[in-house]
C-alpha cells in the first residue's frame, strides 16, 4: 500500500510477539498450548518493588517527570553501574526510557545515517536489525555459530568492520542462544574494536543478573577502558526484576549521545511512566536477594530443558551460560516428515508442525539469523517444560 512509509516496508513485524499472540489464539480456542515463546520471567514482581509503586502513587508522583528519567533513577543507576560493574557514570551521561527497547532504539534514531552499517552477532535479539533498519542503517550480521558456542571470534569481527560500521552490538548473555562471553573473550573482541576507533559499542546487558554454574558477567567498558568514550551501556529493570510490564530501560554513556536521545524521546514520548520509574528506583536500591532464588530456579529448569532435549536423536542442544533460553539445532532432522505429512524442510515448518501437532509454541532459529535451530524460553513452571520437551521428544521421534 503506498499510502505507507517506505521505511515500514523494509522492517517486519516480531516474530516472538507473532508466535505468543498465535499460541493466544490456540489456547483460546480451546487447545492445550505450552507456550515456550515469550522472553519474559513467570515470576511476579517482588513486593518491595510494587509497594514503591503504590507509594508514588499516593504521594501524587503522578505528573510529567524530565524526558529521561527521574533524578533519583539517574542517581540509583550510577550507583549500581560503579557497585556493579566499576563503570563512573554521571546523571548527565545517564538515559531512561520506556524498555531497554526504547534506549536502544532512541540511541540508533539519535546516531545512524543511511549507508551507515551495524555489526550484528547472528543469532540476535529479533529487534536489533529492524531497529537498525527503520533508522536508516544496514544490518551487518556475523554468524555466531553453534561450533564456536554461538560466540563470534576476535578474527570475525575484525573481517566484518569496514569504514561505513557506526556500532557493534554486543548482548552478554544473549537471546536468543543464552551464550555468554567469558572475560577473555570479550577481551579478545574489545583490542580489536581498540583498532578501530571510528566503530562505537553498543552494549546490551539485558541478560547480566541472568547467569549460572558461576559465569561472570562482564560489559566492554569494563574490560576495555580505552572504549569509555564510546560506549554505549545498556540496561534495564524487566528481565532480572520481573518487571517486563513496567517499561523501564537505561543507557549509559558519552553525554552527547545521551543528550542526542533525550531529544528523539523528547519528541517522541516524552518520560517513562512516572509510577515505574519510582518502581525502578527501589529495584536497583532496594535488596537484591530475590535474584539467586530466582536463579537457582531457571538453573534447574535449564538443566531439565538441556537434558531432555539432548536425548533427542538428529537434536543438539549446548548448555547455555545465561538468560533463560536454549537454542537447539535441528539440523539432523531436515528432510524428514511429520505424522500429519508436513516435510521438515527448515525451522520454520518444524516450528508450524510442532505447534499445529502438539500444542508446544517455540520461535524458529530464521527469526534469530541462523538455522537450523528453535529458541525453548524456560521461564515457565518444571511442569510445563517437562510436558512440554516429553512433547517434543514424541514429535521427533514420529519425524520419519
Ligand atoms: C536482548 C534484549 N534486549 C532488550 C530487550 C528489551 O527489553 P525491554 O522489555 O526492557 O524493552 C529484550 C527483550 O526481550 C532482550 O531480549
């Protein structure tokens, strides 16, 4: 339809959010669907969190606040940035948003120019490259395979810049494989953006409170101090606090840049809900205790996936060191057919037939950037993800 944007026609819609809203659909319809698609916690939010909330709603904290952010949300960030990740931050080098979505969105609008490329490790979060696209740059993916543990090495990434590369985004842990870079690692991937100092870093530490088996989180600004002065760190409230609802995202980083999406939000929407920022607040001052429990949980539900998974014949599933994904290939299993005579060809019939036959929603690898694989999100109770895998487990076996 030409009435619409040509910027619109490059970009297409979520296909996390299209394979919840079909597994919706299913359910209400009156079938028995175990949705394995949405990246959000079961859990509820903490108490201390939604008793903040309630508070700044009596005390009338209910009106327009600065477009990015609340002082004491600046302030709370800063200090969890310098307790956290030993990273000094000002409130003046500090962005509030609506979601990590919004930052990393207002931050791509606020710099990108068209001819402009964005290195891109393939598997990635779904957004990245639409973002990229709807604000005038090209994606430019790097596969992160499942031999290299779904990490890029130091070598791709130096054979992927080019001149045109504004960004690198970096996401440790990730979605949608849960792969977590090591220290050294990242240092291997930070002295080669040393050589290069046109290229800026966009660090998306979504997934940094969501770790196990003892992995230590660590963002590029940390490693490599040399890369202070352009990155881009990048937060947020809703994965670790179970706050997904309340909106809250934050970037840190050179005071320009900030300054540049302060001005994209501020003709956009304006502040983040007052009432979640205040949420946000207690969260990032309040106890943290709340986060080992709920990492002991998804430890033994990735465990349990993992397992379960791994006796699948023609399945490979890694074990992953964060967030709450799992990332099987399926790639001994392309070519064959389904009991109802769908021929697995890619992931995505395996997706469709997997669903259609058994009731179990999981989002096929294409989305991510690379096949052929499907994105298991075990944030949902031991029950489920066991009816869910036995499921999958009787699907593959019946693939003939
Ligand atoms: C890697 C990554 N970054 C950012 C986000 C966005 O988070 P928010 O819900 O705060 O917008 C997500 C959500 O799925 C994510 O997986």
């Amino acid at each position: 339809m030409t009435f619409l944007s040509q910027t619109l026609s490059r970009v297409k819609p979520s296909p996390t959010i299209a394979v919840t809203t079909m597994a919706a659909e299913l359910k209400a319809a009156g079938r028995d669907v175990i949705g394995l698609g949405a990246g959000e916690p079961d859990f509820d939010t903490p108490d201390n969190i939604k008793e903040a909330a309630i508070a700044a709603i009596h005390a009338g904290k209910t009106k327009y606040t600065p477009p990015d952010g609340i002082p004491e949300l600046k302030a709370a960030i800063c200090a969890k940035l310098e307790r956290e990740n030993g990273l000094t931050y000002t409130p003046k080098q500090i962005s509030v948003g609506t979601g990590g979505k919004q930052t990393l969105y207002n931050a791509l609008m606020a710099t990108l120019n068209p001819g402009d490329e964005v290195i891109i490790p393939a598997p990635y979060w779904v957004s990245y490259p639409d973002m990229v696209l709807l604000a005038g740059g090209t994606p430019a993916p790097v596969a992160a395979t499942l031999e290299n543990a779904f990490k890029i090495t130091p070598e791709q990434l130096e054979s992927a810049i080019t001149p045109k590369t504004k960004w690198f985004i970096f996401n440790s842990p990730s979605t949608p494989t849960g792969a977590g870079y090591s220290r050294d690692e990242l240092k291997g991937l930070t002295d080669v953006l040393m050589k290069h100092p046109h290229v800026w870093v966009m660090s998306d530490d979504m997934y940094e409170h969501l770790a196990y088996d003892g992995f230590e989180f660590c963002t590029p600004a940390q490693v490599e101090p040399g890369l202070y002065d352009r990155t881009l760190t990048c937060n947020g409230v809703s994965k670790a606090y179970a706050m997904t609802g309340w909106r809250i995202g934050y970037a840190a980083g050179p005071e320009p840049v900030i300054a540049a999406m302060r001005k994209v939000q501020s003709q956009s929407t304006s502040n983040p809900c007052s009432v979640s920022q205040w949420a946000a607040v207690e969260a990032l001052n309040g106890t943290q205790e709340f986060l080992a429990s709920n990492n002991a949980i998804f430890k033994r539900r990735r465990d349990l996936v993992v397992s379960m998974l791994s006796e699948i014949e023609g399945v490979t599933c890694p074990v992953p060191e964060g967030a709450f994904y799992v990332y099987p290939s399926i790639a001994g299993l392309i070519g064959k057919t389904s009991k109802s005579g769908v021929k697995i060809d890619n992931d995505e019939a395996f997706a469709k037939a997997l669903l259609e036959e058994t009731g179990v929603a999981v989002v096929f690898g294409a989305a991510f950037g690379l096949s052929p694989n499907f994105r298991v999100s075990y944030a949902t109770s031991d029950e489920n993800l066991k009816q869910a895998c036995s499921r999958i487990q009787d699907f593959c076996a019946g693939l003939g």
